[in-house]
C-alpha cells in the first residue's frame, strides 16, 4: 500500500505561510523573519502599513524592495530636510498599491514630485501632509493628476510663492471622487479662494469641508456654495469671512448641509461673523442635524428660527457665549424635538434650573454635558424625566478638547 507523501513546511505556499504569518503578534513576526530569508522576504510582503523617518534615497529603495504590500505609508522627514523628486520617484515605483500616504516635516514638495506620485499610484485615496513647504502650485497637481483621490489634508504647511503666479483659471481636474477637503493653519494670500473655485466648478463629490486658520475670504465661500452635495462645514477662525459668504453657504447648500462648526473665538476683534449669518443657516438648512458654535452669541431671534425651521437638529453645542441664558434656553426647550445631545462650555448665564428645563421639555434628549459654567452644580447622574433618562454631566474644569 503506497504511502502519504510527507509535507513540510517549505511546501506550503507563500501566500498561505503569509496568512499564517498574520496570526502572529508582531514580536513574534520579527522573530519567524530571521528564520531563513524565505521567511523575510514573506514575511515583508505581509505589512500593509509602515511608518518611519525618511532615510536616504537608496536606503529607502531596500526598504520599499522587502515591503513591497505597502498600502499605508507614513513619512516623517528629520530635521526638515528635503524630500526631494527622487524621493517621491521611489516611492511611486516601489509602492504602486498604496492608498493613504501621510508626509511630516518636508522642507519642500515640488510641482513635479508630486505629479509623478499622483500618476505613478494609481490606487491613492487619501493624501495627508502636516509642517510642510510646498511649491507654487504643487497641490493643485494632486488633483489634477490623482483621479482616485478621496481625501485631502493639509495642516500647518507653507504655500511658497517665490514670485510665481498661481493657477488663475480653472485645469482639467481628474480627483472626481474627492470628498474631503481639510485645510489647518496654512494661510496665502488669494490661494485658497480661487483653489475653490477650481474645485466647485469641475467635482461634484465634496462631502466635507474643514477650514482654520486659512485665509479664505467670502470669495472662497461664494465657490463652496456651489458644491451640490456639500454635508459638513467646518470654520474656525476664518477672519476674512462674514455674512455675505455663511449667506452664500447658506442658500446653495441648504438642502445638503448637514453639520455646520463656526468658531469665531481668538479673533482679536476682527470677527465679522454674527447673529446674521447663523439666521441664513437656521432659514434655509432645514436638514441641518448638527451645530456648534464656539465664541458666538446667538439671539433669540435667530434660535427662535433655528428650533421652529431645524427640526432634525440632533446635536447642539455652545462653547464661550457670553450671552447665552434663560431668555435663550426658552426658545430651544420643548422646541428642538428632535434634540438629542446638548453640550454647553463656559457660558456664564447658564444655572441648575435650565438645565432640568432642557431635560425635562426636549423629548428625545439624552445627554447633557456642562462644562466650566460657574452657577451649574457639579455632578454626574442619570435623571429620569417622563419615562427617559438623561445623562447629566456637569464639571466646573475640564480638561477636553474643543470639538474643531
């Protein structure tokens, strides 16, 4: 009777000793790698995501040889030195699947660098940056180059100009499938405006728009205004808007928009933005679900409009209103039915007894948070009002993070 043929281990597949590999914690898929260089090299092709400090060109090229999976990548450039073309070139080569690249400190991204990466990756779905210098007109060659990009982040980087004139009209752009857009404390002049416009005059996917710190104008809102499917909207000391653009958002978006953050606090005197503008929100976004506010002050007028026209408004918070009390609270309570989550941060004219008036007259409420409010008791309990409970948190100091 013939025998079964032995199988040992270096008959089994390298896809499969990949998913075995996988079932490992990473302390032992180090170790399964030093076995033998079959195992390295399979064991190399098992990490999708990598993040390290940006060696030189032909370090990077082994790195990217052994782990060629690489979907994932993050990159932090020491000392901000520069990550140059040839950088970006072995990169694009070696890492053709990759879907979320993230870049840290790089003293300078060209025009060309990145043009190579937009067409090189194919599959590139979300690119991040954060403390970097960019070239004139460097970013724009993401999105005309990069058609399946989906996210966009930009966060404390320099737009350089060195006398060079920017796009001032409007490229082919191919990131059809852009959704977000999120653009921190990288302000230049007339930049951010006309890069809008671009956008709003050719993508028709933007979904979410997040804007501090970026110089842009009402010129910049005007083009966000004409995005058809714009969901969420994020402002934070945007000093150069006022309430001809919230206006502007206000009516051609008012069928899409459905969370809306404004902080106008730390602005020094120069805000611009008022009660007008959230009472534009409150007329024309009916389907607005969520709304916070940070340094405002809203009337009773424009609540007044906002709890009888927002009747999906869920989540509410008010962060830094001086004004915001009884008279205020009245004309949400027993209004806003639909309000589910209410968070309320260093305003002053709030007491004990508006509280328990929110929680007892909102009907589908079921979290309030009260944060630095000196006439509000400290405490943390579930409070049975008509058959629900409310959770009520209220703390004199906190130690959270503003919601933008």
């Amino acid at each position: 009777m013939g025998g079964v043929a032995a199988v040992t281990i270096d008959d089994i597949p390298d896809n499969c000793l990949a998913c075995i590999f996988q079932l490992f914690p990473p302390a032992d898929q180090k170790k399964l790698s030093l076995v033998c260089r079959r195992w390295l090299k399979v064991e190399g092709h098992t990490h999708h995501r990598l993040c390290l400090t940006l060696p030189y060109s032909s370090v990077l090229a082994s790195i990217f040889s052994r782990f060629n999976s690489v979907t994932d990548l993050t990159l932090q450039c020491p000392n901000l030195m520069s990550m140059c073309d040839g950088n970006l070139v072995v990169i694009s080569d070696l890492c053709p699947n990759l879907i979320r690249l993230q870049i840290t400190k790089c003293s300078y991204l060209s025009y060309a660098g990145l043009e190579v990466l937009a067409r090189s990756c194919e599959r590139l779905k979300s690119f991040s940056c954060t403390s970097c210098t960019f070239g004139p007109n460097s970013i724009d060659a993401l999105i005309h180059h990069c058609t399946t990009l989906e996210q966009l982040s930009i966060e404390y980087s320099t737009v350089t100009t060195h006398g060079a004139q920017f796009l001032n009209f409007y490229p082919l752009i191919r990131a059809k499938n852009l959704t977000t857009v999120k653009i921190v404390q990288c302000s230049v002049e007339e930049y951010w405006d006309m890069f809008f416009h671009s956008l709003a005059s050719q993508v028709t996917s933007l979904l979410e728009v997040h804007l501090d710190g970026c110089g842009v104008s009402d010129n910049g809102l005007r083009a966000i205004s004409k995005l058809p499917n714009l969901e969420t909207l994020h402002l934070v000391k945007t000093h150069k808007c006022t309430h001809a653009g919230l206006v502007a958002v206000a009516e051609g978006c008012n069928k899409s928009l459905r969370k809306l953050c404004i902080n106008v606090s730390d602005w020094k005197g120069t805000n611009k933005i008022g009660d007008k503008g959230l009472i534009a929100f409150a007329k024309c976004c009916s389907n607005l679900q969520e709304l916070v506010l940070i340094g405002m002050n809203p009337s009773k007028a424009s609540l007044k409009i906002l709890a009888s026209n927002c009747q999906s408004l869920e989540h509410l918070g008010l962060w830094g209103s001086n004004k915001f009390g009884d008279t205020e609270i009245c004309c949400i309570a027993g209004k806003c039915v639909a309000l589910k989550e209410l968070h309320i941060e260093r305003c002053p004219r709030v007491y004990d007894r508006d509280i328990k008036t929110l929680a007892a007259k909102c009907p589908n409420l079921v979290r309030v948070k009260v944060f630095e409010c000196k006439w509000v008791t400290e405490r943390d309990e579930y409070v049975r009002y008509h058959r629900r409970l409310v959770h009520v948190t209220c703390k004199p100091r906190t130690a959270c993070r503003s919601p933008l």
